[in-house]
C-alpha cells in the first residue's frame, strides 16, 4: 500500500503551534484549587485524495472488476456529499453487509478485508466464499463500531490458521483490535510516542511504532493525515500454558497489518479541535456530599507505597452509573485501612492508583487500579415509608448513549462513545456475565443515557467473587491507542448533576500538582524522529 504520508510534517506542525499555545494559555490562568475542567482533544484531517489513490491500486489489481467502480468525481454535488467520491459509495455497498455502518466513518477505513479480491471471485463465480478467506484468515468481525470521529474493530485469529504462524497452540483464539480516529485526546503523557521500528513493515508503514504498554502489544501509524492502532492484549514475560505472551502476539499482529487494505468510509465536514474549559458545576451546596481530592489515595496502598495520581479532568459529561443515590466511591480492598470512614460513608476517596498488578501509565511505578470502585448505600430501615429495597438489586445504568462491546464470555461490559467530538470508552465489572447474556448486553447493542444495564454484583470468575461493588473505569484514544484515565472527578461530577448540588472537598492539600488543561508536549511531538489498557479482572 503506498504510504500516504504526506501531511506527517504539517500536522506534527499544527499540533505543536496548537499545544504551545494552550500551555501559554495555562500559566496565564492558573487552575484553582476546586475547578474542574474538560480534556482537550486535536481533530486530524482525513486526505481523502491519497486514500482514493490507494483504492484505485487495490482495485486496479483484479481486472475482472476494476472496470465496475467509478473514480471520476462528480462535480455537480456539494464536496461533501457521497456522491462526489462514487468509488466509496460503491465500496461501502460491498462492504456494509459484513461491517455494519461503514459509511459513517469520518476516516478511510484499513481493515484485513480484500473488498477486490471477493468480488472478483464473487464475479467468476468461486463456489467458496468464506470471509476470512478474503480476510488472511482472521474470523469474521467480532464487533465494529463506525461514526464521526473514525472506527473500531476486533477480529479473532483461530490457533494453528494462517500459514507461516507460531506453531504453539493457544487455549482461545488471539484477538486483534484496530481503532482508527480523527480525534485524539490531548494527555500529559511521559511514555506517549515512544516504541521500536518494525522493519519488515518499515515500506509499508514509515512511522509504524511497536510498544508494549497496559497489556497489549501495540502497533501505532499514521495515515491519510489520520492515527491508526492495531493491538493485542498479552503477557510481557514468557509465554504460559493459557496466555499469550507479547513475542507470541507479533506475528499474529504483523500478518494483520500486512492484510489491511480500504474498506470503506465516508468524507465528511472535518472536525474541529477542543479547547479544554471548566466544567459548570451545580451553584446550590449540598448539606452532605463531600470528597477528597483527586489523588488522595488511602496512604501506604499505591504501588509499592507510591501515591496516587492528581488529575482534574471530567473527561466526559455523564450520567451518574449507578440508578439511585447515596452511593460512594471508596476502595473495596484497602477500606480497613481507611479508619475515619467505612465503606458507604462521605467523603469519597479516590483509588484509581491502588496497588494493583495491572499497568497504568499515570500511576507511579506504572501499576495501578485502572478505575473506581463504587458502592451503593444499605437499604434504609422500612419503617421510614420508603418503597421495599432489596441490596441485591441495586441498579447500574449506561452512562452515555454509546454502543456495546462484550462477547457472552466477558466479565466486564464497555460503552463507546464515537461522535464528533469525543472518542471514549467506559468499561463496568462484577456484574454477573449470565444475567448480562440473558439481558442481550452483547457487542452492537445500542444502549441509551441512564438505561438499567443491570445489578450491582460481587462477580469475579464467579458469583460472590469479590465484594458487592461495582468497578467503573475510562479509556480515552491517543496516538498511542486506548488509554487509561483517572475517573475519579468525572464521577464527582456526574453525582452533582444527579444530586443537582455541588460537593464539598475536604482533606489534606495533596503533594503534586494537577494535570496541566494544556497537557505538556511530549517527547515525539518535540522531535518528531524519536520512536495501544488491560482487560484484566481487578481483585
């Protein structure tokens, strides 16, 4: 495929122009002590020519149907009306049948799908028309998530498919996740940009970067001006019986890449960049509601006695995820430790960098608990007229109008958001997967903001598990694929909009300082020639 690098240098331009101004900005206006402020995001512009260019090729390859697709434009239509790129329209109606909604894609979609290839044997009339024989073997799409700000999709790779793969035999498939976007969230980020040369794929990909980082194996690029990552989740350490080691997953990953080709995908009206604001919050006080500020850990529990993470972003605008008030975040595994407060007690207390064996890149040491563990409030005594209330039914609902991605077997269900101006994921666990199934929580579910989702539950490889909680967590898209991110004050925020008052922060000043709104410039922005969370189960 060509490489379709020629807007690298004027976009790495842009974002430098675009991030040192809002550093500026920031030690103009220092943030104060209880303000909390929306994340920044840079939208990319998709060179939709170049993608064109790219398509031509794959389709001149397959004579028998190159002559069908039309590339001409037509330039009676608005520039951004479909019709004006009839090749794509053309390519979306072959491939829409297998990647539902392909055409809302904002961005040129690269999956392993050779659109040319099954319709050239479609038209001579091959008897075998399996897809992943047009897909390198990888297994029909799992899920796929198509809209505004790009696209996201996961395939399985069988053990032993694929000529030339390890000769090892896995207990599962190998799962391969890609995410292509326009919009990538600006984050202070010290490991960002970083990673090795594949040189086998060096023609290929220029700027292809391999890293290692939260439990995947990644694979970053650019291309037609947009971020692409291609990962799968494994064990940095030697292989063992039932998991993937890192080495093992880079030829599975490698033979992916090499597969991608144009799928689909739409022009449309570019997206605007997203200037970090404060967030209004609720001007009554609540008489009750209090917390203590982001980072302020219980002492002692961070990896290896290392604090926690100071952050004050509401990364989204969002409904509360559980049904009804009180409810409290506070940690499930080191609540005995917390001697002031129990477990359903104000003020809240942020355990996103509780020592845990799961890496996260803003938590010291580079491990943490990846999210917040949220509790519900006992039932009240009957005798205060309230409606029965049973503590095993304490509804969790959707936070956001958003998609689902679980497969039946998942212990834990995620919502993405894909619009034009966000790109984020919001991940639940503990809820028994069984009574998921059986509500159809599954993946391209449409769910809607505050719809019941299901109970709060002590699931963990099995009923009863861990204690009666629910785990939240946020995964934001950068250059460096699916990030993990401190939820804590998106949380504090979303409880004063439910509660329609604004809490109190209470407790001691924390020593650090928090996130900068501008994010500062990392390594590989400031030189552009230096060289994608865990789904892992929290305990």
């Amino acid at each position: 495929m060509p490489p379709g690098g020629e807007t690298v240098g004027r976009k790495s331009f842009r974002f430098i122009s675009q991030a040192l101004a809002s550093l500026s900005l920031l030690v103009a206006t220092p943030l104060a002590a209880d303000e909390f402020r929306s994340p920044s995001l840079t939208a990319l512009r998709a060179d939709w020519r170049v993608a064109l260019d790219q398509l031509r090729t794959e389709i001149n390859s397959r004579p028998q149907i190159a002559g069908d697709f039309i590339f001409a434009p037509r330039r009676s239509v608005p520039r951004y009306d479909p019709r004006a790129m009839p090749a794509l329209v053309q390519l979306n109606a072959v491939s829409s049948p297998f990647f539902t909604g392909i055409a809302r894609s904002s961005i040129p979609v690269l999956l392993p799908f050779d659109a040319a290839a099954y319709l050239e044997a479609q038209r001579i009339g091959t008897p075998n028309l399996s897809l992943s024989r047009y897909q390198a073997d990888f297994n029909s799409v799992d899920v796929f998530d198509a809209g505004p700000s790009g696209y996201s999709a996961s395939f399985s790779f069988e053990p032993g498919a694929g000529d030339g793969m390890p000769a090892r035999v896995f207990a599962k498939p190998v799962e391969v996740q890609i995410t292509g976007s326009a919009l990538v969230y600006d984050i202070a980020d010290p490991t960002g940009g970083k990673g090795e040369q594949v040189k086998p794929l060096a023609a290929i990909y220029p700027d292809l970067r391999r890293f290692i980082r939260e439990g995947y194996v990644r694979y970053a690029f650019s291309r037609f001006g947009v971020a692409y990552v291609v990962s799968i989740q494994c064990l940095d350490s030697v292989a063992k019986p039932r998991r993937l080691a890192c080495k093992e997953a880079y030829p599975v990953a490698e033979r992916f890449l090499k597969a991608l080709h144009i799928a689909g995908g739409q022009r449309m009206r570019p997206l605007m960049d997203i200037a970090s604001d404060v967030i209004d919050r609720p001007a009554e006080r609540s008489t009750d509601f209090s917390y203590r500020p982001s980072g302020d850990i219980i002492p002692n529990t961070g990896y290896r006695k290392q604090g926690g993470h100071p952050d004050v972003m509401t990364y989204a605008q969002i409904r509360f995820p559980l049904e009804k008030t009180p409810a409290f975040v506070r940690s499930q595994s080191y609540g005995k430790r917390d001697k002031n407060d129990g477990p359903t007690a104000y003020p809240w207390r942020d355990n996103f960098c509780e020592s845990r064996s799961f890496e996260v890149w803003q938590c010291g040491g580079g491990y943490g608990h990846q999210g917040e563990d949220i509790r519900a409030a006992g039932c009240p005594p009957q005798s205060d007229g309230r409606e029965p209330c049973d503590p095993k039914q304490r509804g969790v609902v959707a936070v956001r109008d958003a998609m689902v991605i679980r497969d039946a077997k998942d212990q834990a269900v995620t919502l993405e958001v894909n619009s034009r101006t966000e790109h984020i994921r919001f991940r639940y666990m503990h809820m028994n997967p069984q009574a998921m199934n059986a509500d159809g929580l599954l993946n391209g579910r449409i769910v809607a903001e505050g719809e019941k989702i299901g109970v709060v539950s002590n699931y963990l490889d099995h009923p009863a598990g861990t204690s009666m909680h629910l785990h939240f967590d946020v995964q934001v898209f950068t250059r460096d694929g699916w990030i993990w991110v401190s939820p804590y004050v998106t949380l504090v925020s979303a409880y004063e909009r439910l509660i329609r008052a604004r809490g109190r922060e209470t407790g001691p000043e924390i020593a650090g300082t928090a996130q900068p709104v501008a994010h500062a410039l990392s390594e590989d922005v400031v030189k552009p020639d230096q060289r994608e969370g865990s789904s892992g189960e929290e305990n």
